[in-house]
C-alpha cells in the first residue's frame, strides 16, 4: 500500500546548498520589484517622483517597517509573535492614560511605555520558553488580552490633547530633506537586528534554533533564553511603534494599529523568511515592507482602488511561497528525468 | 484552572493508552461544557433574566456563525494546518447571497444556500489546492487569500450596503425564526457540529485527519493520501464559511463588503479554547463549537454581571491562555502515562 513512497523522497531533498543561492536571489528579487515600482511608477503616475510622495509612504511605513525587524528573527527561530498590534494597541492607551494622569515629561511618558512594551513581550517569553506552549495559540491568546486590556485602561475614548509641537516634532523631517527624522531610528534599529542576526554567533544561532531547536540545544545554543529575549525585543519595540503611533496621529484610542500584525507577518514573509524558521534575511524585509509601502501609495495615486492593493499583496505573498516551490519541483522533476506516474498526487 | 478530578486509582483493565487517550478527550470537553455551565450559572444567579427566552435565542443566535466557522476551523486545525481566509470567504459569501436576492428576487432560499456553501467551497479549492499540490505552509497560502478574498469582496462591493429591504422576507425570517424556542440558525449550527462530529469519530477518512496532524511523514509513510485528505479539509472548511456568510447574511439584513472582517483569529481562539491543538493530532468538533459558545456568552454575561463590557476581550484572552495551558499540562500526563506510568520522564 506505501510501497511507492520511498521514490519520493529526492523531490524534498533538504537543499543543503541551494538554501543560500534561493535566499539570496529572493531579497535580490525584491529590490528588483521595488525599484521597478519605483521606476515605472516616477514615469507613468503623476506624483510619484514628488518627494512628498516618499515622505508620506516612509510616515505609514515606519510602524510596520519597525515591527518587521524583531519579528524576523522571531520568526528565523520558528516562532511567531501575533500580539504586537496589540501591544502598540494596549501602550498608546496607557501612553494616554499617564498623560491624562498627570504625566507631561515626554521621556518619562516614552520610557514607561517601552518598559511596558517589555513586560508584555516578557509575557509571550515566559508562557512560550517557561510553560513550553506553542507561540502561535500563545500570541493569539494575548494579542485578545492585550487589546481588551487597551480597551479596560481608555474605554472607547480617544485622548487627543497633547502639545501641538509633539505631533510635529515626531514627524518632523531631517534638515534640508522631506525625510521623516524618525527614519533614522529605523534605520538605526535595522542595522542593529541586521548585524545581530548576520554577523554575531547569536544571530547564526537563530537559524540554528529555527532548523533544529533540539540540535541547536543539543550543541550548546541557550535556545529558551534567546527566545525569550527575542519576544522582550519584539514586545520593546512594538512599544516604540505605539509611541510613534500616538503622537503621529496625536491620538491615544483603544483600538490603535488594529489589525497591523498581518500586515507586518505578510511583510515578513513576503521578504523571504519562511514561516518554518530557519531561512530569510532582514535586507529581503525591509525591501518587502518599502516595496509593500511604495505600491500601495502608488496605485492610489493612480486611482486604483485600494482594494486592488489588497488583492496584490495577498497574490504576492501567496506568490513568494508557491513560486520558489513550483520552481525547485519542476527542478527536481527535470533531474529525475521521466519518472513513473507517482507524481500525479502529491 | 479546573482542577483536574484525582483519577479513581488506575483503570483496572490493561488497554492503559485508549482509555488515557479517551479520558484525555473526555476531561477536556467537560472541563470546557463545566467552564459554560458555571458561567451560566453564575449570571443567572445575579439576574435570572438571562435566562430568559429571549435571550437564550440570542445567546444561540449569537453563537451559530462562530461555531460554524469553528467545526470547519477544526477540520483544518486538526491535520496541522489553519485557515486564517475564513472571515474572507463568509464576507464574500455573504455579499454574494445578497446580490443574488437582489438579482433574482424570487429565488428560491435553498438555492442561495447552495450558493452560498458552493462559493465557500471553490474557495476553500483554491486554498487546499495550492497547499496540497504546491506543498507550502497553510499559514502563508490563507494569509494571502485573506486578502485576496478580501479584495475581491471590495472590488464587488464597490462600497455598496445591500439592506434589508432588498433580500425577500422569507429568507430574512430564516435569520430569526424559532423552532419550539430554539432558532433556525442554530438548528444549522447543531447539524453541522455533529454531522462533522461523526465524520470525524467514526469515518476512516476521519480518523485519518487525525493521523496527519500527528505525524504528517508517518502519515505518508502509512499510505494515507495526506495531499487529498488535507485538500477536503480546507474545502470542507471553506463550505462551512460560506454557509456562515449566507447565514450571516440571512440574519443581519444588511450586507456590506466588511462581513466578517477580523473574525479569523477569534475563529482560531475559539478552536483552541475547546481543546484543539494548535499543531493537530487531537481534540473535537465538539470541543471546539462549545469554544464559540463559550467565547461569545462570555460577551453578553459580563455586562449582567455588573462587569464593564471592555473586560470582554482581556477576559476571552485570558481563557485562551487558560485553555492551552490546561491542554499542556493533560498532554504532559498524557504522556507520562503512556510511557507507563514510571518516572521515566519526559
């Protein structure tokens, strides 16, 4: 009845070299795309090249953009962070409580915030490393804890009376430039998870743990600690994205970046990591989260509905998947040249 | 944090793994059927109105769509995989019920509901298709067709509402007819919860579900035909949204393209408070309905129980948590038990 299965086997090979070439062209496919938008989009929709145009995709981009950057290695390692909306969510309202509370020093109102923002990562740590339970039920439990906590501390409420010159400060664009100052944290933050995840032993470690958790443990990789740290790091820095949030739109509601986490999983994944852990990179990321910015500003300016955007990204991210694997298929087909009729199921 | 009952001293008979696997079943599913009946009871006891009829018909009414949405939810859950297109898939369903009414107002309910089931099912086609044959993970594939369903739900609608009015009053009186005090809608609900119960308990194909969620490889090794059975899943599971979103339709009058917008996820929460693991292999249909109801009578108990109503999603967090906690620990045991007993570990 199973006889058949062992001829099967070669078609899955575990691409012992291939894992490298793939990811590399990928992120190298995505640049491609972005700069093709770029480049067609600057010469045949009417705004495109304005500069006004990048400040805006850049603004819209940034809490997606931040939020990207941990969740790639959290995802690398094999897990999968789906609370931090939520998160941003559940720190514009406590931003907005403590304002209204009293507390009027911005450092003070931001350090509060991330240091929130950690504790609430610590808890996805605790409950996945601690309680060993799976990541994803884990973060669909707090991201509804996490919001209806947002919802306890501000209700239905919007707090929306801050300094005007916060609002300002917080979107206000480099000297000389139209770039959004904030980039710089961004980019400052991308070099830091970039270099931590290509260029340190923890960051090969990631891609050890996200291959083989067991080995990886087995050969001496603290594989629970580091994924702890990983949700503290996811939790801070969705925190940062709630502060940008809050003071960019100067609103602290309950339901804030509802929504946002498929966004940032779609852009993840759209930028070449798998879902399984173990392969992508943040260069092939960040792409994606600028490509996914840029077309989306870029077809509303040519009057695309924005629903067709809708219809794009999830073509695009079903395509990153289904793509590289119809190819490796067709591949592995060629090589075994004419084989019997078992191929017909998968 | 149900206390887990001492077991009665060890089975006497020798068969140790089907009874521990059976108990397991057992605790679980009336740990959850326990969980309601305290809350319940509880509400009643603070105002016996909640008991009335009326408002047992809205606790049925409000509980049908989630728990149909939660038996197709399941199916999928259980062979180790999810389906995060589900809101999708009711959205469109449901609009295009709509315009069928509007087109064809003499059409017969029937139809409509083939319709409907019929729409959901070439949906869950394209779900399972491209995850059976191009081998890539569910997670990725349904977040994409989220947004493409979606979308094309958007484009369709074209920001149009269809109301009440529009839809003929024998299919609006299907939304809030009653059978000897019980509604219409959930007598769909009831069949389709054991209906899929059967199926999956007594059916060889069932119990294959079940065998790829445990073990995918050994399930292949075996001989069963993983790619089809994971297929039917996901169509079945698309069917079921369809019939949702008709039923969604039916009970709401009005439609527009935000049906069921964001409802994967509580979908997915629901599935797991009722004692499906997240990684297949195990857990009900029976469980899993129970879940939605759970889910959505903790919704309307905490505003009779004097609680703000924006605890409702902290709370729902909270028992999500719970639930998988509690599935870890009676996993543990489990285990223990089958490894017979002694201190061999884990």
């Amino acid at each position: 009845m199973a006889v058949d299965t062992p001829v099967r086997e070669p078609v899955t090979p575990p691409r012992p070299r291939g894992v490298r070439g793939v990811l590399g062209s990928w992120d190298v496919l995505v640049l491609v795309a972005l700069v093709l938008v770029i480049v067609v989009g600057s010469m045949t929709v009417d705004g495109v090249g304005n500069p006004r145009f990048y400040r805006f995709v850049i603004l819209e981009a940034i809490p997606i953009a931040l939020i990207a950057l941990p969740m790639t290695l959290v995802v690398i390692t094999g897990e999968i962070d789906l609370s931090v909306a939520s998160t941003v969510g559940l720190t514009c309202s406590v931003l907005g409580a403590l304002w209204q509370a009293g507390v009027t020093s911005l450092p003070l109102l931001i350090a509060l915030s991330l240091a929130l923002g950690a504790v609430l990562g610590a808890v996805n740590g605790v409950f996945v490393t601690v309680f060993g339970l799976p990541s994803l039920a884990v973060t669909i439990g707090t991201l509804a804890l996490y919001r209806g906590l947002a919802y306890v501390v501000l209700g239905d409420r919007a707090v929306a009376d801050y300094p005007v010159d916060w609002a300002r400060d917080m979107i206000a664009p480099l000297p000389g430039t139209v770039i959004p100052w904030f980039v710089l944290v961004v980019a400052v933050l991308a070099l830091l998870f970039g270099v931590l995840l290509h260029a340190t032993p923890v960051g090969r470690g990631l891609y050890a743990i996200g291959n083989n958790a067991e080995a990886s443990a087995y050969s001496g990789i603290a594989v629970l600690k580091t994924k702890f740290w990983l949700f503290v790091a996811t939790g801070v820095v969705a925190a940062l994205a709630g502060v940008f949030w809050t003071f960019r739109f100067a609103s602290a509601r309950a339901d804030n970046a509802n929504g946002l986490e498929l966004s940032v999983v779609a852009a993840v994944l759209l930028g070449g990591v798998s879902i399984f852990g173990g392969r992508g990179g943040l260069l092939g990321v960040v792409a994606a989260v600028a490509l996914l910015g840029t077309l989306r500003n870029a077809l509303q300016l040519a009057d695309v509905p924005a629903n067709a955007l809708t219809i794009v990204t999830g073509t695009l991210l079903i395509a990153s998947v289904v793509g590289p694997n119809v190819v490796r298929m067709a591949r592995g087909r060629l090589r075994r040249r004419r084989p019997p009729e078992e191929r017909t199921q998968p | 944090m149900t206390a887990p009952a001492t077991t009665p001293a060890p089975a006497p008979e020798r068969a140790a793994p089907a009874s521990a696997v059976h108990r397991l079943f057992v605790v679980r599913e009336l740990g959850i059927a326990l969980a309601l009946v305290l809350l319940v009871a509880v509400t009643f006891a603070v105002n016996t109105r909640f008991l009335s009829a009326q408002n047992i018909k809205d606790l049925l009414l409000g509980a049908t769509i989630l728990a149909i949405l939660a038996v197709g939810q399941a199916i999928v859950i259980i062979t180790r995989n999810v389906d995060l297109s589900v809101g999708s898939i009711l959205g469109l369903a449901a609009f295009a019920t709509g315009t069928l009414f509007v087109d064809n107002p003499g059409l017969p309910i029937p139809v409509a509901l083939l319709a409907g089931i019929a729409l959901g099912a070439v949906c869950g086609a394209i779900n399972g298709g491209l995850i059976a044959a191009a081998r890539v993970p569910a997670l990725v594939v349904t977040l994409g067709t989220l947004y493409v369903f979606r979308g094309l739900d958007y484009t369709w609608a074209t920001g149009q509402q269809i109301n009440a009015a529009d839809m003929p009053p024998g299919f609006l009186r299907l939304g809030t007819a009653s059978i000897l005090g019980v509604p219409v809608l959930a007598l769909f609900a009831v069949v389709v919860v054991v209906g899929a119960g059967l199926f999956l308990r007594s059916y060889r194909s069932g119990r294959e579900l079940y065998a790829i969620g445990s073990e995918p490889d050994a399930a292949r090794l075996y001989g069963i035909p993983v790619g089809r059975r994971v297929f039917w899943a996901f169509v079945t599971s698309g069917a079921l949204a369809g019939l949702a979103g008709v039923l969604h339709a039916a009970r709401f009058g009005t439609i527009d393209a935000n049906a069921g917008l964001g409802q994967e996820l509580n979908v997915v929460a629901a599935v797991v408070v009722g004692g499906v693991a997240i990684f297949g292999g195990s857990g009900s249909v029976y469980g899993a309905a129970l879940g939605a109801v759970l889910l959505t009578t903790i919704g309307s108990a905490l505003p009779v129980l004097g609680i703000n109503p924006f605890w409702q999603r902290a709370a729902v967090g909270v028992l999500i948590l719970a639930a998988i906690g509690l599935d870890r620990s009676l996993a543990v045991r489990l285990a223990r038990r089958l490894a017979g007993g002694t201190d061999r570990g884990r």
